[in-house]
C-alpha cells in the first residue's frame, strides 16, 4: 500500500528530474509508474485523484485565475494536476492559504506552468503499460458537482485584487 510520502516522491522525483517541465514531468511519471507492481499505481492513482479533488474548490480556482488570466472548468482541472505536480510543500500550502503561491512558485510562466493536464493521467498510462487494461475505477468517492466553498466574481478584477493581494500584485499589476 503505497502511503502519502512515497506518493509525492514519485511526484518530486519526476518533477526535479524534469527540471520542472510540466510534460517531461509527465513522461517521467509514467516511465517511473511502469516500473512498479499494478497495484502500486492504483494506489498512486487513488492518492493523486483525491488530492485532485480537495483543491476543487472556489478559492483555489480564483488563484489560478489570477495566474493565468483566466481559467474555464477544464483548464482549472488541468491547473489542479499541475499544482499536485509542484509538491506537497506547494499544493499543501495552497489548500491552507490560495493567496500564498505568490511566495511558494519561485518561477511562474502562463505559458508552460499552471497545465499540465497530462499529468492527471500518467497513472492510466503506466497501468494500460503494465496489464494491457485501462485503470479500473478507484472506489473514491465522485469529484464534487461544484467547487467547496463561497464562489467569488471572477469577472470582477476589484474581488480578485482584494482576495489575492499577493497573487494580484505579483502576476496582474
């Protein structure tokens, strides 16, 4: 049974060998996952779709909307599994305080950071490698119909600004 540390040492091991490339975190993911046992990486599986599911929430959604200009339900989906992919340090402290990824991303890029859609199914991947069968399902609860939380005016720059000072400064002003 995989636990959470050694779920996100596979998360940072890909990560730092990709020198944080969103992408090649992705393939690296995949190549370290098909090195492990199937049910190893349902267990990584479980771990990464539930992580995924606890950032579903209003004010995670408005931090990346902040640091990307803009963020429809997909590419939020998509922001999630990048922010998994930046590290327990990282994704933990976005959950605990959204505004704060203004000190925790020492570089940002809109155009290569904040997707990486990919990397939400380098489980699937290593296990179709591993049995020739895509992923089973996961015995975990659905991903909520809406976001946790107060939903926020996304339109409105002033809500924005006034809810991620940090974030706003940072990446909008």
């Amino acid at each position: 049974m995989m636990d959470e540390t050694e779920f996100w040492g596979l998360v940072d091991g890909a990560r730092e060998a990709a020198d944080g490339d969103p992408e090649d975190q992705s393939d690296l993911l995949v190549e370290q996952l098909s090195r492990l046992d199937p049910d190893a990486v349902l267990d990584f599986a479980r771990h990464f779709e539930a992580r995924s599911d606890r950032a579903y929430r209003w004010d995670v959604w408005g931090a990346a909307w902040v640091l990307l200009g803009g963020v429809s339900d997909d590419a939020f989906e998509a922001f999630r599994y990048w922010l998994i992919g930046q590290g327990r340090e990282v994704f933990e402290g976005a959950l605990h305080d959204p505004d704060a990824l203004a000190e925790l991303l020492e570089d940002f890029d809109e155009q290569v950071d904040g997707d990486c859609e990919d990397l939400g199914y380098a489980a699937d991947e290593a296990y179709e490698r591993l049995t020739g069968a895509p992923l089973p399902e996961l015995g975990l609860s659905p991903t909520p119909r809406e976001p946790i939380g107060e939903p926020l005016d996304f339109e409105s720059e002033a809500v924005l600004a006034e809810r991620y000072p940090r974030l706003w400064e940072r990446f909008r002003a």
